[in-house]
C-alpha cells in the first residue's frame, strides 16, 4: 500500500464519494462537487443525483440542474410550489422535464400543490412504472368540492393504475387546514366489484373523512398502515378482514362503540393502535369495554393510545366511569398504563364541561 497522504479532494477513492453522497441532497452535491473536474463531475452524474430535493430553489437553478444531469438517475423527486410559485407546473410541462423522464424515480413529493397543476401532472405518473412512494401536500385554499374529486381520482384510478406504489399519503397544508366532509368513494353494494391494489402497504389520508372503510379496506388488502378520519356506518357488520394491518392511527367521529368494535375484530394483527374518538355512547368511556376488545381481538397490540373527548353536563359520573373502570381496573394497572383527564368549560346554553381522557401504554 502506498504511504503517499492523501491531501487533496481529488485522490479520494471513488467508493468515499459513494458514500457521501448517500447523505447528502442530489442539489447540494450538484452545487458542491459538479464542474470541478471531469472526474468529480463523472462521479456527481452517475451516482450523486439519487435524492434530489428541489422544493425551495428558483425555477431558473432547477431548469439548469435538470438539463445538465441525467433526470433516469434520479430516484427521489421532491418538488414545491410553496417557495417558488408554479415549480410544479413549469418544471414537469411537457416542454420542459415531463415526468417520463424519470424513468427510475420510486419516490414523488409533490408540496404545496394546487389543483390546476394536480390535473396537469397526475396523469404523467402512469409513466413511473417502478413508483413505490407518492407524496401529495395540497394547499389548504382549495375548493373542498374540486379537492374531494382529485382525492377520489388519486384514490379510484391512479392507485389502482400504479402497479408498484407501496405508499401513498395525502395531505393538506398545514395554514388553516380544512375537514373534508363529502364521501370520497362511492360505496359499492358489490364489494367483489372494487378494483384492488395488492401493492399498497401504507395509506394516510389526512383531513379526509371515510364514510365507507369498508371499500378501502377491500381496495388496499395488504395494508399494513392506516391512517384518517373515520365516520363509521352502523349498517355495517362484517368488515373485510384486514390481516395484515399492523398500525392504524384513526380519529373517529361520531360513531357507535361497538361500531368501532366490529371494525377493530377484523385487524388481529394490530401492534400499534391510535384512537382519538368522540364518543357517542357511554360504552366507549368504559375501561372494561376496551379491556374486552383488546383482549379478545387484538391480543398482539404492543402499543396503545386512546384520546376520548366528551362534552357532558354529568362530570361526576363520567369522572367516576373513567376512574373505576380505567384508574382501578386490574388490565391497565399491569400495563402500566399513563391516564390523564382533562376538564375544560364549554361557553354554550348546555353550559357542559369538555372531559379530556388520554389512556397509553406500551409493552
């Protein structure tokens, strides 16, 4: 081995800038390493531009980047409109760097997107055969109609299209961020009908309300992570059995317990368990009635948290509810669990009193 000191940027091995490059934004490398020589600029093009985050640069240092480099090495994209107006929009034209260029992406960001270039730039996704994670962050100035119907076509079709997406989340921004309301699929009286997805692992729909998880859960099989606002159906029975679900983080509306119960029987499998819930019935304020359905259902949960709010003029019996069935209950005692009630007026005619109730544990 030579014993000659390595002293300059330019005797490093190859492999070092391998790996530096593995922690380092494609962007900043560019700017950092491309033009210094042919080596480095050799070494920047063929194995430097896998993580390229262009969210907060101008449209004129994006354009010269993706001209220089080669867009098929690219593997993870991440554009914004929150920084630099119309990004999105100009950078993926079809005139400029349309999505089909990026044959090797697996991964898309889209920040801060509104709904003209959403139109515009979905249907270039059918191109990105290897797509394995999209990531869609709308304005939360949009038209709650118009965003509804984006959501059901990322949800109906382009999912069901991208044969290789494993993860899909969808966002709003988080200034003012609104609830959608509006029933985003429509529930089919055929399940056996739905088209599925066999690839998607991990869904998170923030700020939408499902009114029929039931054709989620047939739509996406193998889920393994769930995560949005639920409003449960009572005619609704016998769920899809989702086996492969191990985390599910939901905010349940105004819905019965055993609802909830009857949702909660089909994943067996759940180690990891988020409930923020407004309760509607006494049941859900019962720690037995937990009890019950932890052990008799998810007797694999390794880590749970329950968020209860309920706004009632009966505080003491509610307090009393809470503290003999959860505070002195055997089951949560073993498992350590942490119980925090939180009581908050209400100026309304009622004149009711908001109890706040958190319950967690981990094994």
């Amino acid at each position: 081995m030579s014993n000659e000191v390595i002293n300059t940027l330019e005797h490093l091995p190859s492999e070092l800038f391998f790996e530096i490059f593995r922690f380092i934004n494609s962007y900043n490398t560019y700017k950092a390493f491309y033009g210094l020589n042919y080596r480095l600029s050799t070494l920047v093009l063929t194995h430097g531009m896998k993580y390229l985050d262009l969210s907060e640069i101008n449209i004129d240092e994006c354009q010269k980047i993706l001209s220089d480099i080669d867009c098929s090495q690219v593997k993870t994209l991440k554009l914004s409109d929150k920084y630099c107006d119309k990004q999105i929009n100009e950078l993926l034209s079809f005139d400029c760097f349309p999505l089909n260029k990026f044959q090797s992406l697996h991964s898309l960001t889209l920040d801060s997107i509104g709904l003209y270039t959403i139109h515009s730039t979905i249907q270039q996704t059918f191109h990105l055969e290897h797509l394995k994670v999209l990531i869609i962050r709308f304005r939360s100035n949009l038209c709650e109609e118009k965003l509804v119907d984006i959501y059901k076509i990322i949800l109906n079709d382009i999912s069901i299209r991208l044969k290789s997406l494993k993860v899909l989340y969808l966002y709003i921004s988080e200034s003012n961020p609104i609830i959608l309301t509006r029933e985003y699929i429509s529930s089919s009286e055929n399940l056996s009908l739905i088209d599925v997805n066999t690839s998607l692992q991990y869904l998170i729909l923030s700020h939408m309300r499902i009114n029929d998880i039931e054709t989620i859960l047939t739509r996406f099989p193998n889920l393994c992570q769930l995560g949005s606002i639920v409003l449960l159906n009572p005619l609704i029975y016998d769920y899809p059995l989702a086996s492969n679900l191990t985390c599910c983080v939901l905010s349940i509306l105004e819905s019965e317990f055993a609802c909830l119960v009857d949702l909660l029987r089909k994943c067996p499998n759940l180690e990891q368990l988020t409930v923020d819930y407004n309760p509607i019935d006494v049941d859900a304020l019962d720690g037995e009635q937990w009890e019950n359905l932890i052990v008799n259902y998810l007797s694999k949960l390794k880590q749970f948290e329950l968020f209860l709010s309920v706004t009632s003029a009966t505080v003491n019996e509610i307090e009393d509810l809470i503290h003999m069935t959860f505070s002195q209950n055997k089951f949560w005692i073993e498992r350590k669990a942490q119980i925090t009630v939180k009581k908050e007026e209400i100026d309304d005619s009622n004149h009711g009193i908001r109890i706040d109730t958190t319950i967690e544990f981990r094994i």
